[in-house]
C-alpha cells in the first residue's frame, strides 16, 4: 500500500486518520480529474467524444462531492467553517473571513 498521502509514519496513526487521510487524497484527485475533463472538453472538437467526456465530469462532480461530504461529517470545525461559506451569494472571501472568525470565537 502506498503512504505517499502521510506526513507521519502510518503505523503511528488511528485508523480514523489514516481513512481521513484516503479521503483527502481522493478528493484531491477527484479535483485533479474534473481540472482534466474541463480542459479536454474545452478544445474537443467531436460533439459525440465531448458528450462522453461531459457524462464523466459529471461523475467527477459526484465523487468529489461524495467525498467532501464524508470529510466534513467526520471533522465539525471544518463543517461548521464550510456552512458559513457554501451555497451563499456574496463575497466569497468576507463569508470567508465571518465564518473562520465565528469557528475561532466558539473554540
């Protein structure tokens, strides 16, 4: 198995950790894998090999979203921070900034 993911020696750490640790490797990919689809699609000019290439970044979506959901049931500061800036409209960065402020103060 490879360990390239740990910054730690494996054995020395939870299985909790090292699961968390899977999880954020695989969505790192997932968004490597969708950065991919969106530059492939772009310059593909076959509409048909485009389709199938769409279809598979849906997918990628999923996944990636899957796997974001996963992490941030298991790490609630994390949540807590991503509520106050997921699916908002607004300044990205000043519901950025609210919400590590109000994780900090309730910490």
């Amino acid at each position: 198995m490879g360990t390239d993911q740990y910054h730690e020696p494996p054995a020395e750490l939870s299985a909790e950790t090292r699961t968390f640790a899977r999880m954020c490797a695989s969505l790192s990919e997932e968004a490597e894998a969708i950065g991919w689809y969106v530059q492939r699609i772009s310059v593909e000019p076959d509409a048909e090999s485009r389709a199938i290439m769409q279809d598979s970044l849906g997918e990628e979506f999923k996944h990636f979203s899957m796997e974001l959901e996963f992490l941030l049931r298991r790490t609630p500061q994390w949540r807590d921070m991503a509520r106050g800036i997921l699916f908002t409209d607004g300044d990205i960065v000043a519901h950025g900034e609210a919400s590590e402020a109000a994780a900090t103060d309730s910490e």
